[in-house]
C-alpha cells in the first residue's frame, strides 16, 4: 500500500469515531504499517546511499575544449538542465552550435524555435562555417510542449543514442499543461512549470540539456547578471548551470557596434561551485570560437579598481 492511500485510509477511519480515539488508533495503525514499509518511497540512510553511489559507474564529464572553461565547469555532466543566457545578438545561438560541434560524438539533437533548421544550416554554409553535425525535427509542431520536446529526445536515444539536446529557445515553449489546467496562470509560474519539467526530462532521461534564455537587458554596455533574466527566478533556481554571454560592444552615432570578443560568466554552478567568466574571440572565418582571456583580465582589474575607488569614496563621509 502507498503512503498516500494509507493516509487517506486513516483519515476515513478518524471520521467515523471521536477526535480524540481517532488521533490514538490512527497513529499506531499508521506506525504498525510504516514500520513494515518497504516500497517505493521508503527512507534511506545517506551512508547507505553512499555506498550504492560508489558501486555505480563513474559518469563521464564532457569537455568544451575551451581550455578555462572546462575548469570552471568541470566538464558536462548528463542530467544536467543547463541554461545559457543571452541578449539579442549577443552569440547564443553561434555558443550553443558551437557547443554542438564540439561535443558531436554525443549525437546532439537541436530543437531550433526561433529560426529553422534550413535557415541555420543555410546561414552557416552562405558564410562559409563549419556546420556542426546535429539532429533536429524535419517538421515543428504548431505549438511546441514540453511533451513534444521529449517525443523527439526519447526518437534521438532510441535510433541515435544521443545524449546532448539545445534548445532555442525558452520563450517559444508553449506549455499550460495536461488539459491546459495552467493557462490562467501567470506567466512566471507557467516559466516555472517548464523548467522544473525540463530538469525532469534530463534526469529522466540522463541526458544534458542546454537551454537556451533570451534576456532584456537595459544597458548592454555592462556584462549582464542574474537579476537581468527576466519573468521568473524559477529560471536559474531550477538550472545546474546558468551561463551568460556578453558581446564586447560600443555605441557610436547611436548605433551599437559589437566587436567578435565575448564573455563567457559561469554565474550559478551547482557541482563544482565554481564560477568564473572566460574569454573567447569569435573567428568569423570558421564561425568558431578560441578562447583569448587578455582582454577577460584587463576589464576585470579595470572593474576591481572602480570597486576599490567607490568604496574608498563611501569611507571618506
């Protein structure tokens, strides 16, 4: 019997007699059965469960191959719900491909939202980049769910092994749930139902998930932050990892000019605990990334220079 039934058991049980004999009969009733519980969801001991980790093989840790970032991040991990975070133009959809390329042996499969597949494919060849071998749907669906995505995540494991999926992005996931029972709500928890439905796809299906997020970001002359991803705190609470890039840019005449060097901040790093930021220089030759952490360091010590002058400020009254 589950937990839940034997509840509801005593709780019928309580309405038939008085408050006070009720509470008595149904605590030990419930205390003879729990001590005999033996199913699904019984406690276990976190040395018992160390244990049973050990006996488990050792998961593998993917590499980016960008030499700084993997230290940081320690490499991908399967199950992972990875969040990488970004304002228009800003390289997410160039990052996640990029991604892609480099970890091609993990059959990854593109869930391609906001452009197509043909125009992705089509662009890179036009510029003559490399085109990262990838899966992805031959047809979207007219409203893409979270039960859609994982249709076409079980297709790649079952034909392709595949153990890499990116999405791009969050915003185009239209999902109020079975029987639509979320539509009234609000669109932060609505966000919220998402992610926590595609952290269970991850761990359900051991694969790593990265998830592409656009932000609003108001002054894009500042690396963006954590408070800059919008709608709902569920969005990086729920993530193993939240990775934001930043394109070097400056505004002349009112127009913004980006440069090819981008930031890379690892923000939030739920298995190591490490974070960091990394710089990479985008090669438009190749449409691939190498990572250059000069420039990273200069505007670092620039930043820790106008802390110190704030703060020394601040003492002075």
């Amino acid at each position: 019997m589950r937990i839940d039934d034997l509840i509801k058991s005593i709780e019928k049980e309580q309405a038939k007699t008085s408050e006070e004999l009720c509470n008595v009969a149904g605590m030990l009733k419930l205390k003879n059965v729990a001590q005999a519980y033996n199913g699904e969801y019984k406690l276990i001991w976190s040395d018992k469960l160390l244990e049973e980790i050990k006996q488990r093989p050792k998961k593998t840790l993917y590499k980016t191959g960008i030499a700084s970032l993997d230290e940081i991040i320690g490499g991908f991990k399967e199950q992972q719900l990875i969040t990488l975070s970004a304002s228009t133009k800003h390289g997410k959809t160039s990052f996640g491909l990029f991604l892609m390329e480099k970890l091609e042996e993990l059959n990854p499969v593109m869930i391609p939202l906001e452009q197509s597949n043909e125009e992705i494919v089509e662009q890179r060849y036009d510029n003559g980049y490399s085109i990262p071998k990838f899966l992805s749907p031959e047809k979207l669906a007219s409203r893409v769910s979270v039960d859609w995505i994982e249709e076409r995540i079980v297709e790649g494991i079952a034909k392709y092994n595949t153990k890499f999926i990116l999405i791009d992005h969050l915003g185009y996931i239209d999902d109020f749930g079975v029987d639509d029972k979320f539509r009234r709500e609000n669109l932060a928890y609505r966000i919220g139902q998402v992610m926590r439905s595609l952290k269970n796809l991850a761990k359900k299906w051991g694969v790593i998930i990265v998830l592409l997020v656009h932000i609003s970001q108001k002054d894009e002359s500042h690396p963006p932050t954590l408070e800059d991803i919008k709608n709902s705190s569920d969005i990086a609470q729920e993530s193993d990892m939240v990775v934001m890039l930043w394109r070097k840019n400056s505004q002349e005449n009112k127009v913004r000019i980006y440069s090819n060097e981008t930031l890379v901040s690892v923000m939030a790093n739920r298995r190591t605990g490490r974070n960091g930021n990394v710089g990479l220089r985008f090669d438009t030759k190749t449409g691939q990334y190498e990572e250059d952490n000069n420039w990273v360091k200069s505007m670092e010590e620039t930043a820790k220079k106008n802390i110190q002058a704030e703060s020394d400020y601040q003492g002075q009254f």
